[in-house]
C-alpha cells in the first residue's frame, strides 16, 4: 500500500494498516458507501495499476509493479475471484462503488454481493455464484462476501482471494485462503486418454494488503503446525514450502524466506526488505530539473564530486545528460513521423546514452543513500530529524561515514537530490526495525509516548493509548 493509503487507517499495536477501518462502510442496499470512499477508490486504481503516483515511481525505477488486475502474468488467476471484506455494509458499499460510471475497468466483471440476509443462509448461498460463473470459460467474477462461503466449499473457479478485513484467528484465515486452492481440471480432454488430465489452475493467490498482520498469521499458523519444532524458523519453512510469500517492495516482488517472515512479524518489516528501501532508486532526484540545478551551482556540483565514484564519471555528465536527453526529444517532436530509419537509428543510440549515464548518476547517489543506515546506528540521537542529526548534532561522524560535510549535504538537500517522503519511510522502517531488536533483547528504549526523528520530521506514538 502507498504511504497516503497506510496513513488513513494506521493503527494496533504495530502500528499496521488497518484493513477494517480503511474498508469501514454504512448504509445499507444501494445507499451503502464507504466512509473513506475516496482512499478506496484510490485502492481500486492501484491494484489496476492506474494510481498516479505508483505509475510516477515505477517510471522513475525502470520496473513494472505487479499489481493484481494488470500484470499479465497475474490477470488469469483474477478471472474470477473472492474479496472477503468486513461486514455486510462494505460488501454492498465496493459492489456499489465498482458499478461507478469512474470505474469501467470493473464493469467487464459480474459482481456477486454474497453477504446479508438476501444472499441466503449458509449454502443456499452457493448456486447463485455457480450459475454466474458457469464453466468459468467465458465469464468474468468478483464475489464479495464477509463471511459466507468462507468455509466448506468448493468453487473450483476461484483463482485468487484478496484479503481486505483484518482476522484475529489463523484457522479463519486460512481456512479462507484455502477456498482458491481447489483443483481445477478437465479429465480426458481430448476424448482419446481417459487417464489424462488438463490442470486449468496450475497455481492460486492470496492477495493481502496488510503484510504485517498477514505474515504474522503464517508465522502463527507454521509454529502451530509444527507445535514440537524447537526453532519457530524452522516450523515456518516448512510452511512456506508449499506456500511461497512475495512481498512487494515499492518497485519489485521478492521471496520473503522463514526468518523475513518472522522479522516482519515481530517489527513489520525484514532486513532483507529494509535493506531494500535503502538501496532504492525512488530515494532520489535525478530528472532534468534537478541535474540542472547541479550543473548550475558550482558548490553542489563540486559537492556531488566528493560522493564516491562520481569523479570517475566526470564533471562534464550532469551537461551531457541533460542537452543530449533535450536533444533527443526536440528532434523527436520536430520530425513527428517524418523521422527517416538513418536519423531514428542515430536518436536511439544518443537516447540509449543519455539514459546510461543517467542511470550511473542515480547508482552513485543509491550507494550514498545507503550509508545513512550506518550513520543512524553509530549515532545515539534518535529523537531528532535525520537532518538535524546530521547538520547540528553530530556532522564529524556524517562526514567520516560518508564522505560528504554537513554544507555540501544541506546543499544537495535543499536542491531537491534526496527525495523527502521516500528517505521518511525508510528512515521511519529503520527506527521501527531497530526498536523491535531492542524490545526483543529485553531493552525498551522509550515508554508511553515514542518519538520517532524521520528525515525531516517527527511523529510520536503513544504506547499507552495503543495499549
């Protein structure tokens, strides 16, 4: 989820998005909506691959996000689906919504609302979904349900759930998740092999948009599962096994292991996925704009020089990346389609090198960014901005761990190299991590109200009204 999502509905005791509040609805009948209905269409638009700033990053990254309903790979097992959802309310309120003349993406699928008294009681719910669905051929579904057919039944069509409450207990919620794992096959196909067999659902997903709570889920039901295990880690691999986990990042998916999941459990995050946010190429700037802003003042230009490895690359890059790449699109915009294959050759080969050293740019401001992490262990002023930290408390330690002084970091700052918002969230995963280490080894190193010194702001908990 984007951190503006996140923050409509953060809390519980890790402080975890809160998939009841966000989806929290009233009304009844068509008057059902969504007391955030704006955020939810937002959510909508995400998991399309249609939310504005997701596109703006994953441009920025060079990657495509795998969001559910636009990634090819994932769209035939979204053919039909189940949405379990909170209440009665908010399964009326998203059929309400999708039915928006907004969102015409959602209009290709029937949407069967499975929740109040009018859906039947208990499998008298079933045979309306079936008929719907038909042989899932040449049909698309959405079942949205907050309860029913969560449990005992087989809809061999169901290829993904997505999981949009929150549950306390890992048997409901997997006995859920199960529902897309019935087997969906064609015996003798062909009408030549009885014995043969056309497995249409080779694989089935679980969709889940508060990874803290659902990993804590697999963590709890692996011990469970394995209760004589000595080693939890031990007692989740085997679980993970036949239930791989990927956890999107911000610009890629990657395999959770045992020991991710039960760090993300504990502090909401793993080191592996922490390391990540750290070597991210969304942590900062190098557009047009801003490489101007470098070429043109001699101090932040002699600044960057003194960052690792951007000597190599020569004073004169910022200039060739930025008159090349205003080159190139000139000369795009000026011949249109007049362009002859000699000259669209030439463009392509400048364009290919202008991106190349772009690229080499953002890798050395990357490997920058990612000493901060050991600059914000050694220090012991963890109440502060990272800023602040860094350009009044302790600027000799900065330096020695990166190589640049306070001046030539404010500089880059205020000339907008170091993306504000991106360097916040991993600062503020960064805290939350090391604090879970701290409480895990017996140390609390904050009661009742946490302040946590972001990179350029403060946020502060309150243990005792979590509590």
């Amino acid at each position: 989820m984007p951190d503006e999502l996140i923050a409509v509905a953060n809390q519980g005791e890790f402080d975890e998005f809160d998939l009841n509040e966000f989806f929290e609805a009233k009304g009844i009948g068509k008057d059902a909506e969504f007391t955030h209905k704006t955020d939810v269409q937002k959510w909508l638009d995400l998991i399309r691959g249609a939310h504005l700033p997701t596109q703006v990053d994953a441009m920025r990254m060079g990657t495509r996000p795998p969001f559910p309903y636009s990634d090819v790979r994932l769209l035939p097992y979204l053919q039909h689906s189940f949405w379990f959802l909170p209440n009665v309310a908010a399964c009326q309120a998203m059929a309400n919504l999708l039915a928006e003349k907004q969102n015409v993406f959602w209009q290709d699928y029937q949407v069967l609302v499975v929740a109040g008294t009018g859906a039947g009681i208990g499998l008298d719910a079933l045979p309306p979904v079936r008929a719907a669905i038909g042989d899932g051929h040449d049909t698309k579904t959405i079942t949205l349900s907050c309860g029913k057919l969560t449990t005992g039944v087989t809809v061999k069509q169901w290829s993904s759930i997505l999981m949009l409450r929150n549950l306390n207990s890992p048997e409901t919620y997997f006995q859920a998740a199960f529902r897309v794992q019935s087997p969906w096959s064609i015996k003798n196909p062909d009408g030549d092999n009885p014995s043969a067999e056309a497995v249409l659902k080779p694989v089935c997903f679980v969709f889940d948009f508060a990874p803290t709570r659902a990993l804590r889920q697999i963590a709890d039901y692996g011990a469970g599962l394995s209760p004589e295990t000595p080693n939890p880690e031990q007692a989740v691999e085997e679980l993970v096994k036949f239930l791989p986990v990927l956890a999107y990042d911000g610009s890629n998916m990657t395999q959770v292991d045992a020991g991710g999941i039960l760090d993300i459990a504990m502090s909401g995050t793993s080191a592996t996925l922490l390391a990540r946010k750290w070597e991210s190429a969304i942590l900062v700037n190098v557009d047009n704009d801003t490489l101007r802003k470098i070429m043109n003042n001699p101090d932040a230009l002699s600044a960057v020089m003194n960052i690792e490895g951007f000597r190599a690359l020569g004073n004169d890059i910022f200039e060739t990346v930025v008159n090349k790449s205003d080159a190139v699109k000139k000369a795009k915009k000026e011949k249109g389609e007049d362009i002859t294959p000699a000259e669209k050759k030439e463009l392509t080969a400048e364009e290919k090198e202008y991106k190349s050293k772009r690229k080499q740019i953002q890798e050395k401001l990357v490997k920058f960014a990612t000493r901060i992490p050991a600059f914000m262990y050694l220090t012991d002023f963890r109440e502060n901005t990272l800023q602040d930290v860094i350009t009044k408390l302790e600027p000799g330690l900065f330096r020695t761990v990166t190589g640049l002084t306070v001046e030539d970091f404010h500089l880059l700052v205020n000339l907008g190299v170091f993306n504000a918002t991106q360097m916040n969230q991993a600062v503020f995963a960064f805290r939350r991590y090391e604090d879970a280490s701290l409480s895990y080894t017996g140390i609390e190193s904050h009661k009742g109200l946490r302040r946590y010194g972001l990179y350029d702001t403060v946020v502060a908990i309150d243990d005792d009204a979590i509590a």
